[in-house]
C-alpha cells in the first residue's frame, strides 16, 4: 500500500526537523516543496508531500497516516 501526506508549517526549524523525523521513518520526498506568504501573520509557510510504501497493510480512511 502507497500512502501520502503533506506536511505544513511555518518556514521554521521545527518544518525541517518534521521533515527530518518522517525521512528517518522511511518516508520520502515526493515533489519539490512550496513557501506562501501568510500577511496576516506574516512569515512564509512552507509545504512538502511525502509518500511511503507499507507492505502487508490495506487502505481504511480512519487509519493515522503518520503513525504508518
């Protein structure tokens, strides 16, 4: 089974070290990231997908994708 997710967040230490922590879980990166500017608050958001292959598992929308 191939599973997905998009990680977001402020373009902080803590956004990499998510992104850090999901690659050493064997996620990988999937696409190039993206920032967006949020004026209200303003500092850049930054988003990147992710994927990961779990074997010996089946899709049911209530699982956690994060704790695969």
């Amino acid at each position: 089974m191939n599973i997905y997710r998009y990680l977001t967040g402020p373009d902080d230490a803590a956004f990499c070290h998510r992104v850090t922590e999901a690659l050493n879980k064997g996620w990988q990166l999937y696409g190039s990231p993206t920032l967006t500017f949020d004026p209200v608050k303003g500092r850049v958001i930054c988003g990147q997908a992710i994927v990961k292959e779990v074997a010996g598992k089946t899709y049911s929308a209530d699982m956690k994708l994060s704790e695969q």
